[in-house]
C-alpha cells in the first residue's frame, strides 16, 4: 500500500515498479487488488495501472456489516466517467504530439538521404516536441554515425556510441522485418524505458532512410 500511494503520488521509481508488477501479474493471470484508496487521484492511478479490485475511504469506510454492492455502484460510475474523461482529453494531446513528432521524424529521414546541415534542422521544433536525438544505423545493425542530440536549441554531436551494435534491439530487427515502403513511411516504436545518461523515461522511434540505412530517434514518452 505505501508503494502504491508513493507512485500514485510522485510517480518516478514507484510508478514504474507498481505497473511492472501489474504487467507480470496480467502475464502470469493474476488480479492485482489495491489496498487504501482514499482519493479520486489514487483511484484513476489503480485504473491506470490495470487494477481488477480495489478498497478504501473513497468508497467506505470499515464498518461491521456488508452494504450490498448497489450502494456503492453510482459512486463508482462517478467516478469511472472522470477517469474516461480525463484519459480521453489525455490520449488526445498525446496523439497531437504524436503527429508532430511523426512529421518531425519525415522531415529528418528526407534531410538525411542527402547531405545535411545541422544548424538549419536545429531551427525545426525538435526540443519543443520532445525529440531528444538521433543516429543512424546499418542493416547489421551497426551504428554508422555520431549520436546527435539536441539541446537548448542547438544540435551536439557525440562520438561515444559510434560503431555500438543495435541490432538485438526489437526496434531494429522489427523495422527490417517490414518490406520496404512499409519501413520508409511509418516508424515503430520501443517500449518506454529509462535513459542511463539524463534519467528520462525514453522511447526510441526506428525507419527506413534508405535500402542500407536506418535511422533511430530517441523521443520523450508520454505517460498517461
């Protein structure tokens, strides 16, 4: 219950450790039964995470007797309505920057076919938008670029991960999997992970720019 209400509340570590454990629970057919709901916050976060049952003041507090189950149903149908509301009004933003970060990432590979000049793409809103870098593979997976990363305006360029091999990442070998127009239009994402260097949680983005060539951008998730 404490590392509930933590996440609930600072999100960070606890938030990630609570939805790992109910994604193992989903795998292994487990319900997850939350503990000590006490607010309309913490009550969306136990949705949010993919909860089956749930207990606490903000629906009653302990008393001798069972009430039967109707008494409780109006308050909850309250309370599932905001959740949708507010999960819609979400997704939708998400999906506004999305499309953004979608026509940002065509507007690269298109620069990247041929000879680019970083400091007219630094006037593009990559920052803006959550785009934190890119690089560029080979088909072996082999990276065959500097890392690029954008910050405060102004594209850096790093040498460190020049010639690091991707290729038994999913986000790689899920793009040479596609033939190749597929792979050239609409890039395929990574699941949400927790960059080693700056403590964001990440999502590397992967398309085609050419028969011999892949390019990765690393993006901002958006969590719910």
């Amino acid at each position: 219950m404490r590392l509930f209400k933590q996440a609930s509340k600072k999100g960070g570590i606890a938030s990630d450790v609570v939805h790992l454990l109910t994604r193992l629970a989903k795998r292994t057919g487990c319900r997850v039964v939350c503990e000590g709901i006490e607010t309309d916050n913490e009550f969306s976060f136990a949705l949010n995470s993919g909860t089956h049952m749930m207990q606490g003041y903000l629906f009653s507090p302990a008393i001798a007797d069972f009430l039967p189950a109707e008494t409780y149903k109006r308050h909850i149908e309250s309370l599932r309505k905001k959740f949708l509301q507010r999960a819609l009004g979400n997704e939708r933003k998400k999906n506004i920057v999305l499309r953004e970060i979608k026509q940002l990432v065509k507007h690269l590979q298109q620069a990247l076919q041929t000879d680019f000049n970083l400091n007219e793409l630094a006037a593009l809103p990559f920052e803006e938008n959550g785009i934190l870098g890119f690089y560029i593979c080979n088909n072996e997976g082999d990276q065959i670029s500097s890392s690029f990363v954008f910050s405060q305006g102004k594209w850096f360029e790093n040498h460190k991960e020049y010639g690091f091999n991707w290729s038994w990442r999913p986000y790689f070998y899920q793009i040479l999997a596609l033939d190749y127009n597929q792979a050239c239009d609409e890039p395929i994402a990574s699941d949400i992970y927790r960059d080693f260097d700056t403590d964001k949680l990440c999502k590397t983005l992967s398309i085609r720019i050419d028969e011999e060539r892949i390019l990765l951008v690393d993006i901002i998730a958006f969590m719910s």
